[in-house]
C-alpha cells in the first residue's frame, strides 16, 4: 500500500492510498477555501442514557448534485475545484466538511439537559475515481486495498486519546440517505463506544467471560455446521444471512478465526475477507434491476488501548427490501420498543442469494 497525507486550502486533511506509487498526484483542492469555523455539541437523552449530536450546519450539506457537481471526481478545472485532486490514486479518505463531530468542539451551550462538546472526527472515504462503479464491482486486490486502507484510518483515529470507537460504514441507494451517488462510504471515530456496539461488547464479553471464547465465533461454527444460510465459506473468511436476522437479506461477514480490528488482519485473511465482501455484493446487485440498497456497518474492539479477546470484527449488511416490489422500513414495533418483526424468513432470503452464481475474478 502506497499512502500520500496532504493538506486542504482549508485546513482538512486528505489522505491518498494506492496499490502502485503515487505519481501525478496535484496538490489538494477543495471546494471551500475557508476552516468551517463550527463546532457540534451533545446532548446527553434524559431516559436513555445515550448522547445525541447537534450539528445544524450539516443542513447546508451537498445534497444529490448532477454528475457535473459531483464534489467527489477528480478535480479537472482548478477554478473549479473538487474535493480530490488529479494523479493514479485508488481510494482517497478526508475529513468531511460538515462532520457531525469534531476534534476541534468547543462549543457546550446551555441546555435543561447535560451537554458536552461534539469531540470526534468523521472521514469520508471515496472507494475509486470512476463515479459509475461501486463496490461490487472493483476487483478483489482493490477491495482488499480498502480493509487495508479502514486498518490505516482505525490505527489513525484510535490513537487519538479523546476516540474509543472507530466505525467504517457505508451507505449506498437514496432509500437509506445517500445524498453523493459516487461510491463512497465513512468513518465515525467516537468519544465513547455508542450504544449498539456497546450493547455487542457487553453481550461478547459475558460470553467470553463464561466459555473462554467469542460469541461471534461460536456462532459462526454453529453457521457452518448447519450450512443452510452460507453465502460464500473461504479457509479464513465466511459470509452468511444470519439464523436470527433482523432484515430480509441480512448478511454478516467475518473471519472465520476472531480478529479485534482491521489492524490484526493477516494478509490471508484480508484477502479471502474481501473476496466474501465481493461476493456478497455481486450478489445483491444480480437480484435487481437496479443498484441494490443497503447500511453495511465494521463493527471492531474499542481504541481504548486495552486487549479485546471478545471481539470479533465483521460487517452487518441491512438492505432496506422486503419483497421486490415493496421497501421494508422500520416501524413501530422496531422503532418504539426496539422490537423487530420479519415476515420473511433468514433460510429463504438465504436461499434466494444462494441460487445467483457469481464469479468475482472475472
């Protein structure tokens, strides 16, 4: 991996990564030529316990510009300036210009609640230059440049003293708030572990406390044994729809052994981690005739410098569909009581992307 750490006109950091040295590279553009000069805050949910970000100037956010605006490209007039400069760059990573937290917050208004300064960083990544492809079909040694690239940032951002939990995620498809159509994705790098991956460290860490092992591990041998809802089974990577999935197409992908974080990846399981990636992907876009929706979400151990043998790196796909022809949307049930309701069962989801026969080298 070949990585270039460069400067925005306003202070941003834009970090380039590649598989071939870095050549041709211009300096960094950016659209604005101003710091943005704007703090988030926190509020902290008086019956959850959970803290809320306030950060209203992400109203004035790029909002699905025409491909001639897309901020995204490659900058090609320097009087009008990207966010991403020329050169043979392959994945490019800065920080959003309208983050929801900030390492530079300072702001804590007064509130009948208790606040706190919005302390974070977010980091957009963009996953290729060419604004019509996508993840699905980048070859593998680029997908496996990306968990290459996610271990680069997570090391990064978890050193940072105020960061406890770093997040790569990505949206794809306006059904789940895309609002940039060129293939990218984020990372959320936290001041305290948030609430969901919270609750999995809780649960991984009574587990292991009780057996000596990992509760991800344990259910991914239960996953292979049983073999119904197996999408792809490599020597040290698994993809499967889950046995108790909260969402039509669910997929989890992981290592087959536990790892902590992208940073503990061995080259044999990065690789075979992005082929199962790849595969899941190809599968999901032959299922319609359009670009398949989905959250997929890195869940990986706290950068709170501490060992983490519970936890197991892995991804959580959540396509938003619930038949071809109607969208399965959170409602009442899930949103107000945290209970969810499927009318469409794991083994026959699983099934479904079992039968679509993908080749992920071609």
């Amino acid at each position: 991996m070949h990585v270039l750490a460069l400067t925005k006109p306003d202070g941003r950091a834009l970090t380039l990564y590649a598989q071939a040295p870095l050549q041709g590279i211009a300096d960094a553009p950016s659209p604005f030529q101003e710091p943005l000069g704007r703090s988030p805050h926190l509020r902290r949910h008086p019956l959850r316990g959970e803290w809320i970000t306030y950060a209203a100037y992400r109203q004035d956010r790029t909002f699905l510009p025409p491909p001639e605006y897309n901020p995204l490209a490659v900058t090609v007039d320097p009087r009008l300036p990207t966010e991403l400069p020329q050169g043979n760059w392959d994945i490019a990573v800065f920080d959003n210009r309208f983050p929801s937290l900030s390492l530079d917050a300072d702001e804590v208004p007064e509130s009948i609640v208790d606040t706190a300064p919005g302390t974070g960083k977010c980091e957009v990544v963009v996953f290729a230059q060419d604004r019509l492809t996508s993840l699905s079909r980048l070859p593998v040694a680029h997908i496996d440049l990306l968990l290459q690239v996610w271990a680069d940032r997570t090391a990064e951002l978890g050193a940072i003293d105020s960061i406890h939990y770093v997040l790569p995620f990505e949206n794809r498809g306006a059904e789940v708030g895309v609002t940039l159509h060129h293939p990218h994705g984020q990372i959320y790098a936290y001041p305290t572990v948030p609430p969901v991956p919270a609750r999995m460290q809780e649960i991984a860490s009574a587990h292991y406390e009780a057996n000596g092992r990992g509760v991800l591990q344990d259910h991914i041998a239960k996953e292979i044994e049983d073999g119904q809802r197996i999408l792809y089974l490599g020597e040290h990577a698994v993809a499967f729809v889950p046995a108790a999935a909260r969402y039509p197409y669910e997929v989890w992908i992981a290592t087959i052994a536990p790892v902590a974080t992208f940073c503990d990846l061995d080259e044999a399981q990065r690789v075979d981690l992005a082929r199962a990636l790849k595969t899941v992907l190809m599968k999901y876009d032959a299922l319609w005739d359009r670009p398949f929706p989905y959250l997929m979400a890195w869940y990986q151990a706290p950068t709170d410098g501490r060992p983490h043998p519970e936890s197991h790196l892995h991804a959580e796909i959540y396509p938003p569909y619930r038949t071809r022809d109607r969208l399965k949307y959170l409602a009442g049930t899930e949103i107000a009581a945290g209970w969810f309701a499927m009318d469409a069962l794991p083994e026959d989801k699983a099934q479904e992307l079992q039968r679509i026969d993908v080749d992920i080298d071609s």
